[in-house]
C-alpha cells in the first residue's frame, strides 16, 4: 500500500507539469550526503512516520466474487494508516526553492483526495476513497525540526503532507459451492436388526426404549381412535 501512495503522489505532481519542466520527483531521504550530489531541481517526498488511526478500525469483512458472481474467497476490513511526509524543494537559488515549493504547496492544497485514475494496486481495488492533507501533520507525528536533526541535515523550509490510506485485509480463500444434493444411504431392515448399534456400516437406527414397536396403520402411542364425523345440520335448526 505505501508504494502505492508513493505512486499516486508521483503522479499526481507529475500531472502539474513539473516533470515537463525538468523537476525530478523523487522519494529519498534528505540526508546532507544527498543533497550534495543534486545538480536538477528536485521535489523530495520523505516519508518518516508511519501510524494507525485506530478510529477506522472496523469489524467484519467483505466476500469476493469473481466473474460469474460466485464467493472465492472472504477479506477481513482494511486497516487505515496515515502516512505523512516531509516535502521539500531543491534548486540552485533560494528563490528558486521557494518559487518550486509554492507551486507544490497550491496543488496540494487544492487536493482533497487522491483522484482515482492515479490509484493503483490494492488501492484501486478498493475502491476507497484516500484523503490528502496538505500543510499539516498528525498530532503524534514528529515535528519538523527532529526529522532534520535525525537527518544530519540543515533545515529547510518544508511541507508536511498526510496521506490516510487502507491497508487491504487478508483474503481467505472460500471452499467451492455446494452443486451435488444430499445423499442418503439406507441398510435393509434384516441386516440393521442382526448387527449391532455402531456396526451397520455407518447406518443408524433409532430406538425407542419406552415405547413398543409400532404395527401397521399405528403410531409409536399405539392404535389411534378414529372419532366420526359429526353431524350435518339441516337449515334453521339450532344446536343442542
């Protein structure tokens, strides 16, 4: 799922024009060692923080069908994570820099979700929407100043980026559908009564210990009294 959003976000800048303008888009960790070696304009999307929003947490689960409508398998919900990155540009001039993260900072604002023809994978399957939130941070997310000073390196101005985004569940694969009846197998009655209780082959036979067999035409309470019919009453006349 995180190469996923990392996709959609690459995408989504590209679709902007900076890669028409030879700004490269790229993932890493602005180290000093990196920063040394760029010579092109750069958007840098770090990702640092990585947390659950257990408020999503759901129970359940989903069923999976395949072409001809048939259950192939069961999913668990899907867990939300926010993802949040540190945004940076990276040219020869400060001017430049600021120039490069102010055209980022207007996309993003005005991004709500990540459109769904830049989903891919697990995230277009779902079918989920994956809400963007730009120039903020979670509230348990470090702030900027630590991730530079994990980093090495000298700080920069910089946008916080956060991304909530499922995490498929897991697939169970479905036995396949019932499609033969019940079968049942019967043991004739001169062999059920010669062999004992468990051993007629899997055949079972119920027994009755306070009741008598039963004869033709009776019920296991014995012969049933058959009352008569009552009576018809001819027209006017009452009832006794």
């Amino acid at each position: 799922m995180i190469h996923e959003v990392d996709e959609a976000l690459r995408r989504l800048l590209a679709e902007s024009g900076l890669e028409v303008s030879g700004v490269e888009v790229v993932f890493d960790a602005p180290t000093r060692e990196w920063a040394a070696r760029r010579s092109a304009p750069t958007v840098c999307v770090f990702l640092y923080d990585i947390r659950e929003d257990h408020t999503r947490r759901g129970s359940g689960g989903g069923e999976v069908y395949d072409e001809a409508g048939l259950v192939v398998a069961r999913r668990t919900p899907p867990r939300w994570f926010e993802l949040t990155y540190l945004v940076t540009a990276w040219a020869g001039r400060p001017q430049d820099e600021h120039r490069l993260l102010s055209q980022v900072l207007t996309l993003l604002v005005a991004t709500d979700t990540l459109p769904p023809h830049l989903l891919t994978g697990t995230l277009a399957d779902l079918g989920l929407i994956v809400p963007v939130d730009a120039g903020g941070t979670g509230l348990d997310a470090p702030a900027a100043s630590d991730v530079w000073s994990a980093l090495g390196g000298e700080l920069k101005p910089s946008l916080g980026l956060r991304v909530r985004a499922p995490l498929a569940g897991i697939s169970r694969v479905a036995g396949p559908p019932v499609t033969e009846g019940l079968v049942m197998r019967s043991v004739p009655r001169a062999r059920a009564e010669r062999d004992e209780p468990g051993e007629t082959d899997g055949a079972r036979r119920l027994r009755y210990t306070e009741v008598s067999e039963p004869a033709h035409e009776e019920g296991f309470g014995g012969p049933r009294e058959r009352r008569p019919a009552p009576a018809r009453r001819r027209r006017g006349e009452r009832q006794p």
